[in-house]
C-alpha cells in the first residue's frame, strides 16, 4: 500500500480498523512492514479472488457469498466500534447526496439550483428513519472489495479490503452497499434475502428496518449519481456513465416504500431520468469542467 499519510487513504488509518476487524475474528490483511513517515505499508496478500468476478464465472455461488458478507456485518456491528471513528449527522448525509444536483442534474440540465428544499426533505427523511443506533460501517462494502478465501473458516472466509474510510453510522449502510451496487446486479431475490437474514441477526424485524434500508439506499444512490457525473466532467472518466442507469434503478427501488414518497416527489421534480440523450449531453461534456 503506498498511501501518503494525513490523507483519505492514511495508511494508520488503515492499520488501526485491520487490526480492529482481525480481533474479531475477520480478513483483514496484516500489516508485515510500515513507513508511516512516507506511507508505505507491505500488507499480506489475500489473493485474487474478488467477489465480483467469481460469481460472475460461478453465478450459482452468489446466495452463499452474499450469505457470508453479511454475516461479517453482523458480527462487526455486534462488537463495540473502533475507537475514534467519525460520526456524520444526518444533515451532513444529506449534504453529501448534493452532489445529485450539483452534478449529476447539472450534466444534463446545465443549470444549478439550490439546494435547499431538496436537503431538507432528505435530512427529514434519514432523521425519521434512519436515525438509530450507531455501529462501525465500513462505507464502500461491496463485491469489489470482498474476497472469497475458501481455505479459511466461517466468516473469515470472506477477504475485507478498502475499509479506511470507516465510521460510525446506521447498521443498515454497508447492507445497502453490498445488495445494491452500482457496477453489478444482485438479484431481488437475493436482496430479499439478505435483508431476512441480517434482521435474523441483528435481533430486528424488516418492518422496522425497511424503512431505514431504503432511506440510506436514498441518500447512497443520490450521491453516487453525482460522484459519478463528477468523475465524467471533471475527471474525464466516461467510464462512469454506462453505470448511471443501474444506479437510478436503485434510487426508485428505494422510493417505492410510502414512507419515502415525499423525497421520491422532490426528486422526481429536480432530477432527469439517464435517458440515452441524457447520458449522451453527460458523455459530451467529458473532461470539460477540469
């Protein structure tokens, strides 16, 4: 790992949530070498079996794998978080969810609004629903980041990776990330069933806990929208644009439950549907706003 330090890739960062998630039992690599000085870290190698290209080779093992991924977010949010985690207020999730207006209705409108109204409603809706207790969330949890490691026992076989991000938040955002992904589809059915499984765990029934999937699945597919926008105009990255649409089916999964209808009402007035002209005006304007 050669990260330099103080920045959003700290390598002690990184050393202190390993160690956290191995004390309970987890895959995270361990750490052979270190020059925190210059950001250097010479980690175990967990090898290449990422979750997303196996169950692309091997559909029939998403059920199991998925089965295991989150049993390892029941586990970590059974035990006390990491010391020393940020906690970030329900207003300030939902200024980061901005980003849908600043850039992704932006990219295609060329317009800029405020931002104000459309934050309220989505403050309202994550302090209403989602608002519960805090556990560590490891932020960007899904099958790009997970590896498979048959030869390890029971929830070590799932390999952790990109976790230096982590903080405090509500138990059901790293769910969200995993069954809702942006670069691949997970079944319905397998959501559903992950869903069941993690209530079972967590001691929680789907009825209380739906409400509060799908506000952060909200909030996550808000901002993902954006980020992604972002990364075509400023970054010059249109790699990013064919996955927009995937991303948009998952924010109108969320507002399908009642409780969301007045976020889905103020979306539905601000934001564009990716049409393919929409995605075109996004692609046509690549690397224009570096």
């Amino acid at each position: 790992m050669d990260a330099p330090p103080g920045g959003s890739d700290d390598p002690a960062t990184f050393l202190a949530i390993a160690a956290h998630l191995r004390s309970l039992g987890l895959s995270a690599p361990r750490c052979y070498a270190q020059d925190l000085v210059h950001g250097f870290l010479l980690l175990e190698d967990l090898g290449d079996a990422v979750y997303a290209r196996k169950i692309e080779a091997y559909p029939s093992l998403e059920i199991s794998l998925y089965t295991a991924a989150t049993g390892v977010l029941a586990a970590i949010q059974s035990q006390p978080p990491a010391a020393n985690l940020p906690d970030l207020t329900a207003a300030e999730w939902a200024g980061a969810a901005g980003f849908a207006l600043d850039w992704y209705r932006f990219s295609i409108t060329g317009d800029r609004i405020d931002s104000a109204d459309f934050c309220t409603t989505l403050t309202d809706a994550l302090t209403r629903y989602a608002d519960g207790p805090r556990v560590m969330i490891l932020r960007d949890y899904h099958a790009e980041n997970l590896l498979w490691l048959p030869d390890r026992q029971g929830l070590a076989s799932v390999g952790l990776l990109d976790f230096q991000l982590a903080q405090l938040g509500q138990p059901g955002y790293d769910l969200v990330s995993l069954l809702q992904d942006a670069r691949r589809n997970v079944s319905r059915e397998t959501e559903a069933l992950m869903i069941q499984t993690f209530c079972e765990q967590a001691g929680t029934t789907e009825a209380n806990f739906r409400p509060a999937y799908a506000a952060l699945g909200a909030q996550r597919a808000l901002r993902i929208l954006g980020i992604f926008a972002k990364l075509c105009l400023q970054g010059g990255k249109p790699n990013y644009i064919p996955l927009i649409p995937r991303v948009w089916q998952h924010l109108q999964h969320n507002f399908a439950i009642p409780e969301l209808e007045p976020l889905a009402k103020i979306c539905g007035q601000l934001l564009p549907a990716p049409t393919p002209e929409a995605l075109a005006r996004i692609g046509s304007q690549c690397g224009h706003f570096r």
